[in-house]
C-alpha cells in the first residue's frame, strides 16, 4: 500500500477499506474438490419451513451463487459459490432486502455460537412475560369476583400499565421477525401471531378507554407466556438433536506448535497448517490435522474413528486423524492433509448435512409450509366475516379470528422432518456411522436388496500373505514394488510379505478393478487380477492359473505366478447377513476377485447370489439388472473400483478404511470394525421414517381438531396458544425421545425368492 492510499486522519479511505472487507469475506470461502466456493452463512430469521422457501428462492437468481439449501435446526443456510473468488456479498445483501439479515460464519466457528444468544433472549422474554401474566391475573380475579364502576376500572387501567411494556418487551421476538418480513413485502409465521397479539392488546385498550366491563389483558400476555415458552422449549429441543455436531466441533483443536527448520517453534491456528510440515504434539493435545508419526512413541485415544475407548500404541510411520487425543507422549507428526479435509471436517460436514438432502418428506413440508401465511390469513378473513354476517358482534367475532390466526400456526409440520434427521444423524454419530445428505435415510429406510463387496468390506481389509508369488528374487522385488505403489489390500498385504529392494519403475498406471502396470526394465511387469495379468504372459498360462485365493504377477513375455492371501471375516458378517435374510432381502457378494477367493469367504455365509470377477462395469451393470427388477438396491463397498457402484445404488455405505473416492461417492460412512454398523443404520432409517410419520399423523391430527374448534368459536386465543405451542413441543420430543428396542429389529418385508 502507497502512502497515497492513507487519509491525513490516518485512516483508510473507502475504496481501500472495501477491499480488506471484500478480502476477509473471501477468507470464508472455502474451496470444494468440485471447482467451486462453499460457505456457510447464520440467519437467526430462520423460524420455519416457509423461511426455508423463502431463502432459498431469494438465493436461486443471485448473482454468483450455484445452489443453497438452508438449515432449519442451524438456522444456517450453505451456498455453493460459482468459484472460491466469488464475493459472497450479493447474497447477503439479497437475504438482507428479503427480510432476513445474515452474516458470514467463520469455517471454524462451532455451529451453535449465535444460538446461545438466541436462547438467552428468549429466557428472558418469558421471564418478563410470566411475571406480567401472574400479576395481571391477580388483577383479573378482583373483577371476575364482581368489581364494578370505578374499581373495576382501576383494574383496568392497572392491568393496562402493566402489560404495554410486557408486550413491547416479550413480543420482540415476534414482532421483529414480522415486521422484516413485511418491509420485504412477504408473509411468515410470525406475522398473524403478531396480529393475533397486538389486536388482543389493541382491542382491550379501547375497552379500558371506553370504560368496558370486559378487557383481554391477560389473555394477551398469557398468550405470548405460552408461546415463548414453547419456542424457547423448541430451542432446547433443537440443540439436544444437534449434539453430536456441537460435541464434535469441540474436539477440534484451535492450532498446534509447528517445527521450523532451525528447531525453533511457532504457534499456528489451524487453517494455516498446510501439507508437509512438521507438528510437535504434548501429551494431552488433540491431533489438529491428518499426518502420519514421524518419531515418539504414544497411546491414543482412537475413540473417535473406531469407537473403542482402550489405548492405542503408536510409533513412527502410524497415521494419525484429526480430533484423535494424544494420551502419554510428546511426538513429531507431518501433516498430510490441511484442516478443511481432514477425517474430523469430513465428520462435521457429514454431520451438518444430516437436514439438507430434499427427500419426499422435506418437499411435502416445504409446500405446506409455503401455502400457510396465504391460506391462515384467507381463512381467518373468512372466519371473521362469516361470525359478523351471522351475530352481527364485530367485537366477538374479532377475537375468534384472532384464535384462528393463532391455532393455525404449521410450527409441527415445519419441525416433522427435519428435527427426526438431526436426532438421526446424533444417533448415528454414537453408532460410529456418518450421513452425508439426510434424504439418504429415506432411501435406506426402503432397500429391499443389499449387495457387497468383499474385500475391505465383508473382509477386515487387512489380508496377510502367506505364499505364493514368483520364485525368482528379481521378480519378488518388481512385485514388491509394484504392490508398494498401491493402495488396495491385496497389494498392501504383498508390500508387507516381502522385503522392500530398489527397483527402477516408469510409467506406472493403476486400473481401477484390474491392478498396477508398469516398465521395468524395458518390459511391462503387472500386479492384480490374474485374467488381467496373464494378458501380458505368453506360453505360460495354464487352466487353473487364476484360480488363486490372490494377486498374480507377470513379467511381461514371462511365467505368471499367483499370491496366497489369507483374508479374516470383518466383525459381525454373519450376524449382518442373516439379519438381512430374516427379513426377507436378497443379499449378494459381488466380488472382483478370483473365483477361490470368493467361494473361500461365501462358503459360511448364506449369500443369495455369489459373483466374481467383476469389473467396475459389471457392477454397475448388476445394480441396473436388479433396479430393472424393481428392486432398492443398498451397495456397501470400500475400494476404487466401487466408487462408480456406490455412487448408482439407490443407496450407499463405505467403511471409514474405504479409499477416499469411495466415502465421497458413499451416502454413509461408518468408522467402526464390525459391519453390524450396517444394519444398524438400517434399524435407524426405518425408526426415522416411522418418527416422520408419526410427525405428519400428529401434525395433520392437530388441524383437523384445531381448526373446526377454533372456526366454530370454541377457542379463545389463550387456548389456541397453548394448543400451537403444544403441537410443536409434542413433534419435536417424539422425534427425539430414546429408543425402547435398542436391539436390531427390522420391519417385515414381503418374503423374496432365493437363488443361488
């Protein structure tokens, strides 16, 4: 900066300060591995399923902005930036003129930073509200007991002095987000709430005024009372059911001590630890990024990825993930991955992203939620009229349709959805099983077919070699090699069961499905699957040369030779398998591997259908087979060569071991060993469609009994209060309250044929 862009005062002039302020907004830009900006924005506004509409299409023409979808629970709304450079300004502008003041979140501020303020005020509105209500009430009594004349006006006057302020002060909450809805020129729900109290209030002024014998002082206080008090309730409720995110942004550490070249150390915060450089971890400090131990040995607390709580030993070479507690001693890491892809943020991520995804449900609230301000208020219209051509008492029928507007309020239906996918998702989170878009649930609730792969997935994904393999030295070590430079099990176990020798490789190429290739010494040497590999050998192929239990290798023009690789069952294969079976599912194994190896694994397992050899196409080809067939199809697979199949089933799951193409291409992750996590996601699903339903009985259930009542005159608006606050405060704890049958337990499914 010149000296020329200083102002004599010594401040910055307003084209320079626009620009710092520009550059700090594209600081909470983050840039996604697809080319665009991703960042998340607080909108405390956000009350509702029509303020979820109502953002969203705000958003949808602004200048820059790809997709949003805001977030009821959070009350945050993430948008997808055409770049990382786009200023995201003009959205907040756009929120801004709609009625709905945003402001940028910082990548690492915990998601519940704004929601505590938020909570604290409403406490206090129905403190003031509830002290209000009680004193007015005594009031009230002395003039239900008979005060007449000038006493009762007293009463009057009294009752009036003290509910003004209440209303002015506990309305706030009300009132504010009503009125930033009018000046953008929309409706919410806010806004006949806010009718409703302020003509109870207006009306009951005038009585006082005109000396009446009957004014609403209380009902209008109370009202508010109850209304406070459910959203407040609503608010605790909906921090309960985002636990499991807010718990999890506290395992984050806020930075960590670098190594500089010289020995010397520097504090860094966490976005500025970048791939390469070199952490010192005390004891008792949380792993801030992905990285591998360079020397020291430690115990960890592994918890978070697999779901133990014992002590892991870890020495040199041993990877470390994000969020991972460093219980004994001091080490040295390298970081291998920076912050905002680390195992812990590809956690949150998942985690936050429970209430996103649009499934069937979402729509039909969002819908209905959209057609409420238009529909209550016609309706309350109506209902007023209506009592006036028939009694001819304005008064009267004033205050019916104040309770209309009031009852009509669809608080539950906006909560049915998007609050049992947030406790979802917490559930899902103790169970070591991560949801990447909350209308995956939906999906897997419907799977009537679950197909498998096999290594990394039915398999603990940790082979060991026990023989095989070429004779020749030379030869094992271009194996080794070649096995090295790869990340599938087979070869990881082939890298291990052989001394590592230098050997000189160019133009290295894996295959997804087939293995590695490379020019070693002017030939072409192969590592995988043998059919693939004996398309290199000439002469040396016999019938049964494929028929290993594991790798083959070849030089090329030379004799191929196949790796025996000894495989072990993941945790609770069997149980997993069966469990699917009882409830009438077709499972498959659909394996890429040898024939021997695959019949080895099935042999104890009752798998419907066993496959082998199956390339990356075939198994996308077997998944349109079976949808063709009319059939839900739920694909758990780990490898690269999965992805494109994880990523065509109606639904998906990976292992946190997967490779990272797969957990991205994967609806769900589970970090722990056993595969029980598989149907225990299952068991969730299915309890979260069951709370939905229940959501929109309930919901449907408290209009068609609210409405008639309150059309017809028989509730006052202190009743249609609590009978709104009510309905909300039932849908939320319904679609959080503790599971009785624990136990894995699936619905019937109609009886599927079997085949071999």
């Amino acid at each position: 900066m010149s000296c020329s862009d200083v102002s004599p005062e010594g401040t910055l002039p307003s084209t320079v300060a626009a620009r710092f302020r520009r550059a700090e907004r594209i600081e909470r830009v983050q840039g996604g591995t697809d080319g665009r900006g991703h960042c998340r924005l607080s909108v405390p506004s956000i009350s509702c399923g029509k303020c979820i509409g109502a953002v969203e299409r705000a958003l949808a023409d602004c200048e820059g902005v790809v997709a949003a979808r805001a977030n009821l629970t959070l009350r945050q709304v993430a948008i997808t930036l055409r770049d990382p450079e786009t200023d995201p300004l003009p959205a907040l502008e756009k929120l801004q003129a709609r009625g709905y003041p945003a402001t940028l979140l910082d990548p690492a501020a915990p998601a519940d930073a704004t929601e505590s303020g938020v909570a604290s005020s409403l406490l206090r509105s129905v403190a003031v509200a509830g002290f209000g209500a009680a004193n007015i009430m005594l009031l009230s009594v002395s003039v239900w007991a008979g005060a007449e004349g000038s006493a009762r006006q007293v009463f009057h006057i009294v009752s009036a002095l003290i509910a003004l302020p209440v209303v002015a002060y506990s309305g706030r909450p009300f009132f504010g987000s009503a009125l930033r809805a009018l000046k953008a020129g929309r409706l919410n729900m806010d806004v006949p709430i806010s009718l409703g109290v302020l003509l109870a209030t207006g009306l009951s002024v005038f009585e006082t005024a005109m000396n009446g014998r009957h004014v609403f002082f209380d009902a209008a206080v109370v009202l508010l009372f109850f209304l406070l008090v459910g959203r407040y309730l609503d608010q605790l409720m909906r921090a309960k059911a985002r636990s499991a995110v807010t718990s999890l942004s506290r395992l984050a550490a806020r930075g960590a001590m670098r190594e500089l070249p010289d020995g010397t150390t520097t504090y860094l915060t966490l976005d500025q630890l970048q791939p390469d450089m070199v952490l010192r971890i005390a004891p008792g400090e949380r792993i801030p990024v992905d990285g591998c131990i360079l020397d020291g040995t430690t115990d960890l607390d592994r918890s978070l990825v697999t779901g133990e709580h014992a002590p892991v030993p870890a020495g040199p070479n041993a990877p470390v993930e994000a969020g991972i507690l460093n219980l004994t001693g001091a080490i040295r890491m390298r970081v291998i991955r920076p912050a905002e892809s680390s195992f812990l943020a590809e956690v949150s991520r998942m985690l936050a992203a429970a209430e996103q995804g649009r499934g069937v449900y979402v729509r039909i609230a969002d819908r209905a939620a959209r057609l409420y301000a238009p529909v209550v208020h016609l309706l309350a219209a109506l209902t007023l009229v209506g009592w006036v051509l028939a009694t001819g008492r304005w008064y009267e029928s004033i205050f019916i349709a104040i309770s209309v507007l009031i009852i009509t309020c669809p608080c539950a239906l906006g909560l049915a959805v998007p609050v049992v996918h947030v406790a979802a998702a917490g559930r899902l989170f103790r169970e070591g099983i991560m949801m990447k878009d909350g209308s995956a649930l939906e999906r897997l609730a419907t799977i009537d077919t679950a197909v498998f792969d096999k290594t990394g997935t039915i398999t603990t994904g940790t082979p060991v070699l026990t023989g095989g393999g070429p004779v020749s030295p030379e030869e094992r070590a271009i194996a080794s090699a070649l096995a090295s430079r790869s990340l599938h099990p087979a070869s990881r176990a082939v890298a291990l069961g052989i001394p590592a020798s230098p050997v000189a490789i160019e133009q290295l190429r894996e295959t997804p499905g087939c293995g590695v290739e490379a020019v070693v010494g002017g030939r072409r040497a192969r590592l995988g699957r043998p059919d693939w590999v004996a398309e290199i050998v000439t002469g040396h192929r016999t019938a049964d040369s494929t028929a290993g239990s594991g790798p083959a290798f070849a030089l090329e023009s030379g004799p191929l030779s196949t790796f025996t690789i000894a495989e072990t069952l993941r945790d609770g294969t069997v149980e997993a398998v069966a469990a699917f079976r009882a409830a009438g599912m077709r499972v498959e194994l659909l394996s890429g591997d040898g024939k021997e190896a695959a019949q080895t694994i099935a042999r104890d397992i009752p798998f419907d259908r066993v496959a082998w050899g199956a390339t990356p196409a075939q198994k996308i080809a077997r998944l349109e087979e079976l949808r063709a067939e009319g059939r839900h199809v739920l694909m758990v697979g780990d490898g690269l060569n999965d992805t494109a199949a994880l990523a065509a089933a109606h639904v998906s799951m990976a292992p946190g071991s997967a490779s990272d193409a797969g957990r991205l291409a994967a609806d769900f992750v589970f970090t722990r060993d056993s595969l029980n996590a598989v149907t225990g996601a299952y068991r969730i699903a299915r309890r979260a469609e069951t709370l939905v339903r229940q959501n929109f009985g309930l919901a449907i259930l408290y209009n068609c009994i609210a409405i008639p009542l309150a059309v017809a005159g028989y509730v006052t608006p202190l009743l249609a209060a609590i009978a709104m606050s009510t309905s909300s405060i039932v849908v939320v704890a319904n679609s959080i309250r503790p599971e009785r049958q624990p136990t894995f337990r699936f619905a019937n499914h109609p009886a599927q044929e079997t085949a071999g």
